[in-house]
C-alpha cells in the first residue's frame, strides 16, 4: 500500500522557504517523498499552558542553536546535529533533522576496547568544542544526549542549549548561574568518570579521583573544579586525548554577512549624499578707517623754550 504523504512548509536551514513531503513512521520519525528519514521536531499535542509554554521554549532552543551551527560551519559536522528544516512562525512549529548516528547510549555501552574508548571521549569533546567556538553551550551533556556507531560519538539532544554567558531560558539554569562551557565540560567529565569505571556520578557531585588509576585521574584533573573558569577547556581536554585532527574553523560572523549587505546594497544602493546649500549671507559692511590722532603741540614748545633758555644761560655764564 502506497503511504500518504503530506506537504510540510517551512524554511531550510539558511532560512528560504522550502517545503517537503512527508508521512509519519513511528514517534518522531518521518519518510520523505524521495525515501530519506528524518526525525520530527513538534510541540505535544495536549499539555497545561505551563508544559506547553517550557515545550515551545525547549523547541525554539534546539532551532537556534542548530540554525546557528548550519551558518557558522562550511560542513556538517560528524559529532553535532545535521538540521534539515524548521518554522516557528506558525501555530504548529517544528524541527526536522537528520537521524543521529549509531545508537543512544542512555541504556549503557558495552565494554569498549582501548582504541574504542579513546575514539569516544575524543568524539564528545570534539563536539563540545565545536560548540563553544560558535558560542553556545549545550546545558544537558549526559549518556540519554551521546550516540555511538562504533567509531565515534555524536552528542545530540541540544535543546537546552544557549548562548554563552546567557540563563537557560527553560528555567533549567544552575541555581540563575549563567551558561559557561566549563558547565559542559564538567559534565562530560562525569560521563567520561562513568565510561570508566562504571560508577554513576550524580550531579553535582566530586567523584574521587585520587582512589583511581593514573590515567583516568590525569585525564580528569580540574575538570571537577568548583569554577567553571577554572576547567580545561575541551580543547584543551583534546589535547590530553592526543587527538590530532584539526577541528574546522566556523566562519567569521562578518565575513558571513557581507555577500548579504552587498546583495542589500545593490537592490537597495545607498543614496548619494546631497552637497549642502550655503544661504547667502548679507555682506559685513566696512569697516571705519580711524583717522590719526593728533598730536598736542603746546607741550613741544614749552621744552623747546626751556631747553633754549638753558642754552642762553649757560652761554652768559661762559661769558662773564
């Protein structure tokens, strides 16, 4: 029997509009028209405004957090989410996105070789790298968020994901704390604790490192911190596990925009500027020339009398 498709309309990753067809599988998986299975993103049908309004929120989280992730990075990323499709504009939005590789390992993994372990904890660290180059932190870093195929591990579930130095805006936030990538690397310490040993770490809580082999507790040093500034970074985290290939480097926010504001500016071209009219002004009139002083000549003549009457006295004196 030939499935019913249905057409689904939104927009693409870029934010065109776009549209498929799709018919449902299962719970939260859809088949395409041209045969591609995609996981579907969608607010539940029934709830109380306050589960529906945490649900929308969760939902608007996951959309920009990928949408932002499609434009930062050339390439999809193995470790992260590939969105397909999103609309949050109408009263049914959604989320679609390519299926997560491998299996989640929320029920636990299996014994892992050496070689194995190490490919899995480079693959989670990998990812949240990724993440805190673009600026977000992913807020939910767990076994029931990482899948395994077997070569290595893609971190999904990013629906509390936020912006560095932002509060969750699902109300999840530590204690009003706002989001820093230590938050993410700590808790991966936690899985990593766990991968190990096999011991559940609760959250919040310090396992004790230095009951454990070498490796593990070098491997973990300072990840526990109680400041989150004062964790290794994942990348740093990448460099104790050896790993030697280069992450890819997202695009500069700038350098993204300007084949925008030059499209802009081409169908909108800016307005030449106007030269600025000068008002006439009424002439200064002329200034006064000011006519010489004149000089006093009675002072003159009495020092002339004087010093001739001086000259006359002098000379009889002379004489006589």
């Amino acid at each position: 029997m030939t499935p019913d498709f249905e057409p689904l309309a939104g927009r693409d990753p870029a934010g065109r509009e776009a549209s498929w067809l799709i018919t449902a599988l299962d719970s939260g998986r859809v088949k395409t028209h041209d045969g591609s299975t995609l996981v579907l993103r969608s607010l539940p049908p029934e709830g109380s405004p306050a589960d529906l309004a945490v649900a929308e929120m969760l939902l608007d989280n996951e959309i920009r957090a990928l949408t932002r992730l499609h434009t930062r990075y050339l390439e999809p990323l193995r470790e992260l989410p590939r969105i397909v499709g999103y609309d949050f504009d109408s009263a049914d939005p959604f989320l679609l996105l390519e299926p997560p590789i491998g299996k989640c390992v929320d029920g636990g993994l299996r014994t892992l070789l050496i070689d194995e372990r190490r490919r899995f904890m480079i693959g989670l660290f990998r990812a949240l790298a990724q993440l805190d180059a673009v600026g977000l932190v992913h807020g939910s870093v767990g076994l029931s968020s990482l899948c395994w195929d077997g070569a290595t591990t893609q971190l999904v579930n990013l629906h509390h994901a936020v912006g560095t130095g932002e509060v969750a805006r699902s109300g999840l936030s530590r204690n009003g704390s706002v989001a820093h990538p230590g938050h993410d690397v700590r808790a991966a310490g936690r899985v990593v604790y766990e991968l190990f040993t096999g011991k559940h770490v609760a959250l919040g809580d310090t396992p004790d490192l230095a009951s454990q082999p070498e490796v593990l507790a070098s491997l973990l040093r300072g990840v526990f911190d109680q400041d989150p500034r004062q964790r290794p970074t994942a990348s740093q985290m990448l460099e104790r596990l050896n790993d030697r290939d280069p992450l890819p480097r997202p695009v500069d926010v700038t350098s993204a925009m300007k084949r925008g504001y030059d499209r802009f500016d081409e169908l909108r071209p800016p307005k030449p500027a106007e030269k600025p009219v000068l008002q006439p002004t009424a002439p200064r009139p002329p200034r006064a020339t000011p006519m010489p002083k004149q000089v006093s000549l009675v002072p003159l003549a009495i020092v002339v009398f004087l010093v001739v009457a001086a000259i006359a006295t002098l000379v009889a004196v002379i004489a006589g």
